[in-house]
C-alpha cells in the first residue's frame, strides 16, 4: 500500500505541474529526461503485496507512459474517450489527456486510489480482458494498456494467452480509427515467438499493426523487475 500511494502521490503531482513541466521542456528528449528524474524519486518496490502478485501488478514507469501518451496523442480528439483498461494507481500519460478519460481497474486498493485521485471520473471494477462486454456503448478512439502478462481474474494458476486476451478486448471496444498503444513481455511479437503468429492473424483481422519494439528490462528497476517488455501500437481499420 505504501509503495501505492508513493504512485498515487506522483500522479496528482503531475496532474497538478505536468502542463507546466510539458511547456517548459521543448522536445520529447527533454520531457523524458525529466519525468526519468521524477521517476528516480520514487522507492524500489523490494516487497509485493499478496494482491500485486496474484494481478501481476507492474505499474507503467513515467517515461514509457510518455512514450505510450505520444504515440497516440493524435488520436484523442475531445469527441472521443481515452480508456485505461487496467489503470493502476493513474492514467499512464504522465499529462491530463484533452479526451475524457475512461478508468477501469480490478483491485480493489487501487481502484480506491483512482477514485481519490480522479474524483469526477466514475471508476469500473471489470476484469479488463472482457472490457468490450462491460464497457458499451463507450468507444474511445484511444486505449492504452499494460495488461497482466499471464494472470486471469477467478483462473488460478497461469494462462498463456493473457495478454492476447486483453488486447483482442481492448481492439474490439475501440472506436473505428482510433488507436490501441499496449505493453507486454518482450516475446508478443509474431517474429519473437512461435506461439504468437496465430494470435497477430486474428488481431490484424480487426486491427493493423503499425510499430512494435522490444523495451529494455532496466525501465523497470525501480518496479522491482528487470523483465523485458515490449512496446505494441494498433489501429483499429473501419469495418474490421
């Protein structure tokens, strides 16, 4: 909880000075090198809490909600929602975005952070792989997520395709033309994994992806991992 509410402290910081870190900083390089100083700031998670393990809870560092943010910041019209399926203890964009936003998290202490952090947004409690069932008729034009790699909400044990899960959930309740910005382990690529082709067939019968790359383990020190992941952007094609 501790460890949380650190996060939950960063997040009203820079929902309160973000616009006028933003305005200062005159390039996407100097933005990131000082949300990386801001970053620093927090403590290393060295102990997980019995609820961060069973939900594989790894909160987005600042600097790659960053770069999550602008890759899809032109497509967040003020017409259309920006929806966190699995929000944590803040929105991964390190700035309050111009469209709505649209907060879903399933853990309970951090579903009442959120509430407390975004009082006028109204928090849901779904599991965020079946979010296209739970959400209508909300279709946002942006989704940015960091999904659980393989833990399912009421499944114990592990489930392989948890990430393809939420993802393929996420495509579906986005908006016609919008765009799905996603993290995960670093082997959810077609060319990473042999496991992983059939699933890009079916995403791209929805979706076309158009960038993806393998993200150092090191952005994750300070979250208590080393773990490689892995940066995926999707844009939903009318009609699919």
């Amino acid at each position: 909880m501790a460890y949380e509410a650190c996060e939950a402290a960063t997040a009203l910081l820079l929902r309160k000075y973000g616009k006028a870190l933003f305005r200062k900083a005159a390039s996407p390089a100097s933005r990131l090198s000082a949300l990386g100083k801001i970053a620093s700031l927090l403590p290393t998670c060295t102990l997980r809490s019995a609820e961060s393990e069973i939900f594989q809870q790894f909160s987005t560092p600042i600097p790659l909600g960053a770069g999550s943010a602008e890759l899809s910041r032109h497509y967040g019209g003020r017409s259309r929602a920006l929806l966190e399926p699995s929000a944590g203890t803040g929105p991964s964009s390190p700035r309050t975005p111009a469209a709505p936003l649209v907060l879903n998290e399933l853990a309970e202490c951090r579903a009442m952070l959120l509430s407390s952090i975004f009082p006028a947004n109204f928090v849901t409690r779904f599991d965020a792989a079946q979010v296209d069932d739970h959400l209508h008729p909300v279709a946002p034009s942006v989704v940015l997520m960091n999904p659980p790699f393989s833990a399912m909400a009421n499944i114990s044990g592990r489930m392989a395709d948890t990430t393809y899960r939420h993802i393929a959930s996420g495509v579906a309740r986005l908006a016609d033309g919008g765009r799905l910005v996603t993290i995960s382990r670093a082997n959810f690529s077609p060319e990473a994994s042999a496991a992983w082709p059939d699933a890009f067939v079916r995403l791209q019968q929805r979706g076309r992806v158009v960038f993806t790359a393998a993200i150092t383990g090191a952005i994750y020190a300070k979250h208590g991992t080393t773990t490689e992941t892995r940066l995926t952007v999707i844009d939903k094609v009318a009609g699919r």
